[in-house]
C-alpha cells in the first residue's frame, strides 16, 4: 500500500506568518542526508509534544470478566508503570521535545522580521535623504503633505492587518512547509529588496534632489504591499471558505464516521482541520467496547486439522486456509444465535443498571436544596448545617456511588471517569442549578473526545499517512488516513456535485381543489 | 364498454322494464346508482374504463321490482325512458329515474358479458 517510511523524528513547522524559504532549505537538505529514502510518503504531523501517557491510550484496566476475555493485552496498565509502547514513545519523546519547543516560534519569528523589515522600508526611504543631504533637497509642499498622510495610515493599515491576520499562534505543526506562505513571503521579500535596489542605484547614489519623486517612490511602495496583503488575505482565507469537497472521515476501530465539507485545501491543511471536527464530534475512542466477545469467535476456528497430502506443500497455504475457512462455514454453526442473545442480555443489563443509577441519582438531589439568602436570616429556630459545593458534593455521593459505579463498569466508561472526576462534577453540577438528568448527561452517552482532554499544552501526535504528497491540493478520490497509536481515521475525498437549479414559476391563484365525489343513491 | 371522445358510443343494450313498486309511501324501484359526469370515476369498482363516467348499477336489493326484472348489478344505464344516462349528472340520472308520473321505466342496460356473447357468436357465424 503505501510505503510508510518515519520520517525520523524531524518534523517540519507550519508557518502561520512568513519565514524565509533559504532558512527551510537550509534545514531540510541538513536533515534529509539523514533519511534514507527522499520521497517519503508518511511525515509527521506533530502537534507540539506529547503527554507521557494521553487519555486515548488503551488502558487495560480491570476488565469485566463476563466477557470472558483470555487474551493478554499489552497496554500501558495504569498511571504508574510503563509497557513497551510506551517506553518507545518516550524515547521518541525525548530527542524531539526539546528542540520542539523552540521550532514552534522559529517561522513566526522570521515572519514577524520580514514583516516588521517590508514596514520599516518605507519609513527608511522617506528618512534616509533627509539625514544624508538635507540641504541639497528641494522644498516640497501641500502634495508631500498629503502623501504623508495617506502614508501614514496605509502603513497603520498594514500594520493592524497583518497583526489580525497572520500572527497568530499557530495550533498545529505541519509536516510540510506551507506553499502559499512561502510563495508569498518569497514576494514580499522580492519586491521589498527590488525597491532597494532601485532606490541605492536611482536616489542614493546620485543623490536625488527630488523630494517629491522620493516621497511618492515610497507612497508605490507601500500601496503595492496592501496590494500584496490582498492577495495573501484571498489565497490563505478566503479561498478555502467556499465549500468544494466532501470528505468522509471513518474511525478504523469502530467504523464511527462523518461527513464534512470543506473548501480548497491542501492535503495537511485538510488533516489539521478535520482533526479539529474529530475532536468535538465524533465520540470518544473506548477500546474495552468489542465487537464480538471473544467466547463465540473462539468456538468458530477449533476443530479443524488439515493434513495436506500433496508433495509441495509450498504452494497449498493458501488451499489450506481456503478449505478450512469453507469447512467452517459450511459447519452448522449458532454463533449468530449466541451473539444476538448476548446483545439481547447486555442492553437488558445495561438498562437495568441505567434505570438504577437514574433513581438514586434523583434521590440524591432531593436531599439537597439551595438556601437563599433571606433564608438563612430568617429562620434562626432551624440552624441547617451550611455547607459550600464541595462538601455538599461529597455529602450526596455516597448513595449514588455505588450505583454509578456499576453502570460505569456495565458500559465500560470506568476508564474514563474517576471518582474525583465524578465529585468535580457533582460539584459544577449543584453550583449551576443542574437537575439530576443534567448531571448524568455526561455519563449516559459517550461524549466526544474533547470532553476527556486533560489540559496540558503538550499537544497530540498525529501521524498523516498518504500516498500522495502533503502539500498536493484535494482532489477527487483522494484517500490519506491520520494514524495515532491504537486506531487511524480514514479520509476520502469526494467534490460536491455541480448544482443544477431551475426555476419553476407558480401563481399563487392556481391552487384550486375539487372533490372527489362518489355518491350512490338508491332509486 | 370504454368510449372514444368524439365518436359515436357503439354498445350491445339489453332492454329492461321496471315496474314502479309502492311502498312507504314512494315509488321505488329497487336498485341504486353510482357514477354521472360529476363524479370520481376511478372509483367505480363495475367499469372497465376507469374514466368512464357513466351511471352504473351499485346496488340491487333482492326481490326488488328490479331484481325481478333482470336487472344485474354492475350493469351500466344507457338510457331512461328514452333519456340519455351517458353524459348526465348524478342528480340528474336520479331525476329521470324517479320521475312521480310514471310508473314504469325502461331502461336500456349494457354489460361486458353481453357484448362476449354478441361476439361469441359473430366469432361463431364466421367460422362457419
């Protein structure tokens, strides 16, 4: 399929504002002697460092035995030791994280210079003959004055746009270099240092007397960088807002999908943006939830030798597997008829718990009420004991942690939510007023997977797998996945159909009726 | 049965005489009709053409001065007394039918089962 090769370690930094292309090249060339084939297929997208161990990891805690697993599992255990993956993962960790830190500015940083370098230019060519040959200058009036002006605000134009637009903390780093920011800083860079070039030869060198001429040098100068702006201003936001393609994202585990539309990306900027989907819309990644319980897959495939006797038994392995997987299936087998009944039993078992949970949640509430102000003054016969969120959190727990628990472990959410977890949000919950279904939305359903995020700015690791290169456009067709660890989302790309709309004129008077008669009279 | 818009209506008619009976104090006649021009025709369940909007016979009440007379249900009325049924309302074929004055109608009546023996024996006639 396609030929995934690491891209060791080295990941490129999304430039949200301009950096130099010679400062790229300089580093991709250093690094690439390193890596043994050019054309890779499979880069990195790192967002910024990563936790030791995030909260989509698989975690193999207690299992319920009634699904009567016997495989063994190799997964990071529990908070306080490390399984081999994630030994890896730290090693990967630790020669990356450190330079990371810094890289993650670096393009901003060489976009704020040439920005602040492109603005400075101006300013520089109005100055720089007054301070040199003051005297020589001829003496300009009202129409400098008024270049000055305008000058002056187009600068303070620039400036505030460029601020809103492009300096912005980038929130994900690319594999790839951004090919519209590069082009477009390369254009800034051009034009700014072909106006100096022009200016030494034209206005330094022979000491130009004409004021106005260099005022007005100035004045083209800065409207040509509006100009500019516009142009960056269409290509990188507003070309991708018009919808063009669809993309369906499907989650490898669990075949859990959605369709989105989105404009003319590119293909990495396509991934950060549907990442930026996955993580509020699609439900969260539970491995402990299976497909068939392993107790009827495993009674499928005992029972069957198959003896070969034909001299090259080289060639018969796929005869083999061929026959026995016939031989099974031919075999009269009720595995269908088991797994119905073991759904059948666990949506049972569910509810029941579900039911459970709901009453003693309400029963919980109803000891608790809020005292209001006035009250509290006014009924000094009844001294109730006041209590702040927490401790009326804690005080109502018990009766319903047991309940809770068991419905936690039944849907196989105990994973996520730990009874410190819960108690914040019994607390959030009375804080706000919540009725007990309020409290227990966030239980009942899975969530989507920005609920469970823990906040640290470590970042997630993606890695963007595909065939064609990242910095390609969408196209019709497409197919790249974005792997993590344990489950890989799969992204196809289909255009939006063409839209043909007609038009079809109706008069308001031409709604009419008749009834449809069917009388029988008797004669 | 079916007629073709603009051409003269062919049909085998069989000719049917009804006596007037009285009884609770109107003349009747024993029988009931569906259908006219102002009428859904696809919902006559008797005719073969959906969109004929003829009189048809619905109803025969047994031992009725109709069922006596031969009428069958199902029958489609081509003229009473003389007056066309083939191109009236519903209220106007029940007028002509239950005219006070008279006593007597004579219906002129077409079914499919009279046009299969009109052809029957043409087909008959030609064989030999």
């Amino acid at each position: 399929m396609d030929n995934e090769s690491q891209y060791s370690g080295y990941s490129y930094k999304s430039s949200h504002s301009r950096s130099s292309r010679k400062h790229r090249e300089r580093r991709h060339r250093s690094k690439s002697r390193d890596s043994s084939s050019r054309a890779d297929k499979s880069v990195t997208i790192q967002t910024p460092g990563e936790p030791l161990l995030d909260a989509e990891s698989t975690r193999g805690d207690e299992r319920d035995d009634n699904w009567g697993e016997t495989t063994t599992v190799v997964t990071g255990t529990s908070e306080h030791s490390i399984s081999n993956e994630d030994l890896t993962r730290v090693s990967k960790d630790l020669e990356e994280s450190i330079p990371l830190e810094c890289k993650r500015f670096v393009g901003p940083a060489l976009g704020g210079c040439l920005s602040f370098f492109a603005l400075l230019t101006p300013l520089a060519f109005l100055i720089l003959p007054q301070v040199l040959w003051r005297d020589a200058l001829e003496p300009c009036g009202t129409p400098c004055e008024g270049l000055y002006v305008s000058l002056a605000f187009k600068l303070l134009v620039l400036l505030i746009s460029s601020w809103a637009l492009f300096l912005r903390p980038p929130r994900a780093a690319l594999p790839r270099f951004f090919v519209f920011r590069c082009l477009l800083m390369v254009l800034v860079f051009l034009f700014v240092a072909s106006y100096w070039l022009f200016y030494g030869v034209r206005v330094l060198e022979p000491r130009e007397r004409d004021y106005r001429g260099i005022v007005e040098y100035a004045a083209s100068l800065v409207d040509a960088l509006l100009f500019i702006q516009y142009l960056a201003l269409v290509l990188l936001e507003v070309r991708h807002l018009q919808p063009a393609f669809c993309l369906k994202v499907v989650r490898t585990t669990d075949g859990a999908s959605k369709f989105y539309n989105v404009g003319h990306l590119s293909v990495q900027r396509a991934a950060v943006w549907v990442l930026d989907r996955y993580y509020s819309d699609f439900p969260v990644y539970n491995p402990a939830v299976l497909n068939l319980p392993k107790s009827i897959l495993s009674k499928k495939m005992t029972g069957f030798k198959v003896y070969s006797l034909d001299e090259n038994t080289a060639n018969n392995s796929t005869g083999q597997s061929r026959a026995m997987i016939a031989a099974a299936a031919r075999r009269r087998d009720n595995s269908h008829n088991e797994y119905y009944y073991e759904e059948a039993e666990m949506d049972r078992r569910i509810r029941k718990r579900k039911a459970r949970l709901v009453v003693a949640v309400e029963e919980a509430f109803t000891h608790i009420k809020r005292l209001h102000e006035d009250e509290a003054a006014s009924s000094p016969k009844h001294p109730k004991e006041v209590m702040d969120p927490r401790e009326a959190a804690q005080a109502i727990f018990a009766p319903m942690a047991r309940a809770m628990q068991k419905y936690l472990r039944t849907t196989r959410q105990q994973a996520f939510h730990s009874m410190e977890s819960i108690l914040t949000h019994l607390q959030f919950c009375i804080t706000h007023n919540m009725t007990p279904k309020a409290f227990l939305e966030r239980y009942l359903s899975p969530g989507p997977t920005m609920q469970y995020q823990q906040q640290n700015g470590r970042g997630r690791q993606w890695t963007l797998v595909s065939e064609e290169p990242v910095t390609s456009a969408l196209r019709q067709g497409l197919v790249f996945s974005l792997r993590r660890l344990d489950f890989s989302l799969v992204v196809t790309v289909t255009p939006l159909p063409f839209l043909r709309l007609g038009e079809e004129f109706i008069d308001p008077k031409s709604h009419k009726f008749v009834i449809r008669l069917q009388s029988e009279t008797s004669v | 049965m079916s007629f073709i818009p603009g051409q003269p209506v062919t049909a085998v008619v069989e000719r049917v005489e009804i006596k007037k009976l009285f009884q609770g104090g109107n003349l009747i006649l024993g029988f009931s009709i569906g259908g006219g021009i102002d009428q859904d025709p696809g919902q006559n369940p008797y005719s073969e053409d959906k969109s004929d909007k003829g009189i048809y016979v619905t109803r025969i009440s047994p031992g009725g001065p109709a069922d006596e007379a031969g009428l069958k249900m199902g029958d489609k009325i081509m003229q009473v007394n003389g007056w066309d049924m083939t191109m009236v309302t519903h209220d106007q074929a029940r007028k002509k039918l239950t005219k006070k004055n008279e006593s007597v109608v004579r219906l002129l009546v077409t079914r499919r089962s009279l046009e299969d023996a009109v052809k029957q024996s043409k087909g008959g006639y030609a064989q030999q």
